[in-house]
C-alpha cells in the first residue's frame, strides 16, 4: 500500500484563523513514520498552492467563495492524480471546505472505476449549510451540501457531473452541533447521523457496526475526519470546539473498527488549528488515531476479530 499526504495550508472557508498550519503540525508529530511503522510506503507531496485569506464579511451568503473554489480545485486535482495512480492520498488540511475537492475526486474516480463509494464523516457537525441556511457563511459549514449538489456551481461540479454523492452515501458520526435550518435540512435530505446521543445511548461499537453494515468488496471508504469530532477535553487544537465529543477509548474503537474492514481508500485530516492548541498534542493524537486507523491494534488482528465476532 502507497499513501501519499498532500498538504492544503489554508483557513479560507474556516471562521478562525490557523487551519493552514494544520499540515505542518502533522507532520511535525510525525504522520509520515507512525503510518511507515504500519507497513505503508509513504510519500510526502508537500502543499499545495492557493491564493492567501482575504478575512472579509460574507457576500451572497458566502465568505471568500472565489478563494474556497482555487483551493478546491486543486485539492481536486491533485487528490484525483494520486488515485489514478493507485496510491491512498491523505489530505492533510486545512479546514473542512477542502473536503468538496478532495471528496469530488474520490467520487469522479470510484464512477470512473465502477466501485462502490461511502463517506465517513466524523465531526462535531453535520457541515450541511447553504448560502440561505447558514449563521456564518463559513464554506466549511457546507462540504456536505455541497457535495450532495446544493450549492454554487462552481463548487457542486468540481468533479464534473454534480451531484458527486447521494446522502444516502454518508455517514456522519459524533455529530453534536446543528444549526436550526441545517437540522431540518438533514432530516429532509435523509441523512444518515449517528449524533452523540446515539453514541451515548448505544455505545460506539454498535454505532459502527452500523456505519459499517453492508460493505462489500467493491466499496471505497472515504474517512473525512474533522478534528473536533473528538472531545476538546483531549483534542483543544480547533477552531470550533464542541463539549461532549468522543472520548480518546471511543475514538480508537471507531478507527479500529473502520481499519478491520480493509476497505479505506482515501482520508482528510482537517481543522486542526495549532494556534489553539497546547505543545502540538491534538495533533499528536491525531497522528495516533490514524495508527489505529491504518491497522495498529494492541494484539494481532486475527485475535481481535476472533474475539469480536
Ligand atoms: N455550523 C457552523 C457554520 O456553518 C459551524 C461549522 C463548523 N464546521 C467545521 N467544519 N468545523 O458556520
Ligand atoms: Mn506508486
Ligand atoms: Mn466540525
Ligand atoms: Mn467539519
């Protein structure tokens, strides 16, 4: 297995500055060697390029739209490339609108190839805003929309045909911060949302086992995981901290889980934002539930799965 890390340095669609140092602190916490000791070959593609944050009030419901699409587009680009060569590209982010680039890419080439896609989306929101339901105008609350078609032009065909995902694709996990339009938005789109009141009530290994349910051979995995999905008690380095988020045992569950199924193809890593955090140790925790996610266990697999199943 090949993994390439792209690294997107920009805070355009966040409402904080300081996403865009979010690719150096993972690579300072060392990203590339934990994914090397898991047997993967690594290779780093740098950052990409983008114009800088112009930090100016939304227009027509949108903040730096012009500037959230160059970015995207070469998210896209780079994210498609690196598919077609049959590598696993990792995004390293940057805030969560970047994930409308690198998920338009994954989607463009699972049509090309005929294979089967579905997205993890772990977050602390559903990031399903439009320019008419939005509180912010941030376009890193609107990845999901955007993706399932509603939204600028310029964004919903990035990969060409638009939409790039039906909801039914989703799955959106540790979900705890909805905005009122948002909510009736998700309901009305059916969107699968595994919130933080089902987690609690039902546990997080049968939260997944229901995430998971019905994989097959031919399906790709995407794992678009936003930082301040987990708790800001272990995870202070973001931008939009929610209380109440998944402990540090219950987020090692969710990516062993997603790792016993061998079926990840691609990931985000995005709004990790180290001029909130303390010592780089969100980030750290980052590079050490991507371990997990890339198949470090505490014993060998096949004892895990033995005693699971
Ligand atoms: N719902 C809020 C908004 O739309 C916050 C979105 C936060 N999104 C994120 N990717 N951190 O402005
Ligand atoms: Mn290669
Ligand atoms: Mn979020
Ligand atoms: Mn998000």
């Amino acid at each position: 297995r090949t993994v390439a890390l792209i690294g997107a340095p920009t805070d355009v669609g966040a409402g904080a500055r300081g996403a865009s140092m979010g690719p150096e602190a993972l690579r300072v916490a060392g990203l590339a060697d934990a994914l090397r000791a898991q047997g993967v070959q690594v290779l780093d593609r740098g950052n990409l390029h983008g114009p800088a944050n112009p930090w100016q009030p939304a227009q027509g419901g949108y903040r730096h739209l012009d500037e959230v699409v160059a970015w995207n587009r070469a998210v896209h680009a780079a994210v498609h490339a690196e598919l077609q060569h049959g590598h696993l590209p990792i995004l390293l982010g940057g805030d969560h609108c970047l994930a409308m680039g690198s998920i338009s890419a994954v989607a463009r080439h699972c049509r090309a190839v005929g294979r089967t896609l579905r997205v993890l989306w772990l977050d602390a929101h559903a990031d399903f805003n439009t320019s008419e339901l939005t509180p912010s105008g941030n376009l890193h609350g609107m990845p999901v929309a955007v993706l399932c078609g509603f939204g600028p032009t310029a964004l919903t065909h990035l990969g060409g045909a638009s939409p790039a995902l039906h909801p039914s694709q989703v799955r959106q996990i540790g979900i705890r911060s909805v905005d009122p339009g948002e909510k009736r938005f998700v309901h009305e789109q059916r969107l699968e949302v595994y919130d933080m009141r089902y987690i609690d009530e039902m546990g997080m290994r049968h939260t997944m086992e229901q995430v998971l349910a019905g994989l097959d051979d031919n399906t790709h995995l995407h794992v678009s995981f936003d930082v301040d999905f987990l708790d800001p008690d272990i995870a202070p380095g973001v931008g939009t901290t929610v209380p109440g988020g998944p402990t540090y045992r219950e987020a090692q569950l969710c990516m062993e889980m997603i790792a016993d199924t061998g079926r990840l193809g691609s990931l985000d890593i995005v709004e990790l934002n180290p001029a909130l955090d303390e010592r780089n140790r969100t980030a750290r925790l980052a590079v050490d539930l991507v371990e997990s996610l890339f198949g470090k266990s505490t014993l060998m697999r096949e004892h895990q799965v033995r005693r699971r199943g």
